[in-house]
C-alpha cells in the first residue's frame, strides 16, 4: 500500500517530463548559448575566440546608452496610450448602449490582422505623396504639401508609437472589459441608489476593482512592446538617422545585417536582464499595493 501511495505521489511529476524537457531544449539551451556567445568574437569567421566582456564594454562605450533610453521612452509612451484608450474602450463597451456586441467584434480587426500587413496600411498611410493622414491634412489646413511622416526623426518616432497602440490597444480593451463585467451589478446600484454620478461610480467602483487587470495587462504589454520588432522595422527599419532604433532594432542589425554574432548576444543578453529586473521590480510593487490595500 505504501509502495503505491508513493508511485502516486510521484505521477505528477513524471508528467511535467516532457513539458521540461521541451522547455529546456526550446529556452534554456538558446538561452545558454546566447550567453556564451556573448562573450566570444564569434562572426561569420569559423573560428571564434573568447573576449571575456569586450563585447558588453565595446556596447556601453558607443550609442547603447542611448538606444536603451529610446526603448523604454518608447515603450513608456505606448503602454500609456494603450491603457488609457484601452480603459476608455472597455467603459464604452460595457456601457449599455444598442449595438455593443456589433462593436466589440469590430474593436478586434486590429490584433487579428496579421501585425505586417497592418504595418503595410500604416506605412502607405503615412506616406506624404499618396496617404491618406497627409492627403487629410492638406485638404483641412493643417499641412501646406505633402508630409513624409516617416522621414523626420520626431514624425517617425511617433509615427511607429501611434502604429504600435492601434495595433495593441484591441487586446488591452477585450481584457480590462471581462474584468469589468465581472464586476457585481449590485455594487453600481447602490451606488446608484445613493445618488453617486456616472464618473464616481467609474473612479470609486470600477476602477479600484479592475486596477489588478491594469497591472497586468501593463506588465505583458511593456514586455510586448519593448519586444517589439515587425512594427518598427517595417516601417523605418530603425531610421531616419536611428531615431526608432530600440534595442531589439540594433541587436538584430548588429547580430544580422552586420554579422558580429558575438556583440549581438551581448546585446540580446542585455535585452533579457532589463526585462527580468523590470518584471520583478513590477511584482514587488505590485505586492506592495495588494498588501496596504488589505492593510486599509
């Protein structure tokens, strides 16, 4: 009896084998690798040699400092705009208005078409000869000629963000509205009966209670969007004059179009230690607000 208890005990794990084992070979051993790689002068050469931290050396001494505030800049402004137009969509479609089923399937066109071909709209968009945003302009008064958006350093950095939030925001509005609607009808009533106003209820009612759904939603976002890479190579490929080079941008014209595989894992190295500080130090805080919530 007790030899089974004990194979029991152990059946659980022998199932998470195989989901381990992919996630090492999948994971952990690319990870490794980029590591090492790291420190090494690998290139198209066969033969590589170690270089201990040249490459993480060479990479603060140049522009890198640089790229990085860029890519959290970047990352900060659209994360914003995604919650806040996310949070607006989400209140409007949980409002009780006719047609709202119509309009949250319409909301989804964004995240369902795939990222390049809604990055080729945006960039035809954006053109100053033929798109529309610039055509738009000239006819209202805005824009004496036409406004390659795309060539100014300021216009194409902000260009990609607008880009990237039409892109998100479909996602961000579905999530924070199941999170309202799971919210008890009879809390609003109460409120309603009292006498509370549509923008207190929302301030006193909603938001506190979806406030867990934003964090979240924030975290898997940033992580998305300092990731992200199709967008913005798409559109500038990381110009004019490196004004959209984000980190994922010059890792991959280090480790790519320049062949310096070793400085590009140094690079990519960088990538996964910013995201695991900036996730963990997002948790702590996190925690930290749940435990003086219940603390009141």
């Amino acid at each position: 009896m007790a030899f089974n208890t004990r194979k029991t005990d152990y059946f659980p794990y022998l199932l998470l084998i195989p989901a381990t084992v992919v996630t090492l070979i999948v994971v952990a051993w690319p990870l490794v690798e980029t590591i090492r790689l790291s420190f090494t002068d690998a290139s198209l050469r066969p033969v590589e040699n170690y270089v201990g931290f040249a490459n993480y050396e060479k990479m603060f001494s140049r522009r890198f400092p640089e790229v990085i505030a860029r890519t959290f800049y970047w990352m900060a402004l659209s994360v914003i705009f995604k919650i806040v137009v996310g949070t607006l969509g989400a209140v409007l479609l949980n409002a009780a208005i006719p047609g709202k089923t119509l309009m949250r399937v319409l909301v989804m066109p964004p995240w369902i078409i795939p990222i390049p071909i809604g990055v080729f709209i945006w960039g035809w968009m954006y053109n100053g000869q033929f798109g529309m945003i610039s055509g738009i302009g000239q006819s209202i008064g805005l824009l004496e000629g036409p406004f390659e958006f795309l060539a100014f350093k300021s216009s194409a950095f902000f260009s990609t963000i607008v880009t990237d939030v039409w892109i998100g925001t479909p996602l961000v509005t579905v999530y924070l509205l199941a999170a309202m609607q799971a919210i008890s009808p009879d809390l609003h009533e109460a409120a309603w009966v009292d006498g509370a106003s549509r923008f207190y209820r929302f301030r006193r009612i909603t938001l506190p209670l979806i406030m867990p759904a934003i964090a979240t939603m924030s975290l898997l976002s940033a992580i998305w969007t300092f990731n992200s890479f199709d967008i913005i190579w798409i559109l500038t490929e990381g110009g004019p004059r490196n004004a959209t080079t984000t980190m994922i941008i010059d890792t991959y014209k280090t480790a790519i179009s320049r062949f310096k595989y070793g400085e590009g894992a140094a690079r990519a190295v960088m990538i996964v230690v910013f995201l695991s500080l900036f996730s963990t130090f997002y948790f702590l805080m996190i925690s930290r607000l749940s435990k003086k919530d219940k603390e009141v």
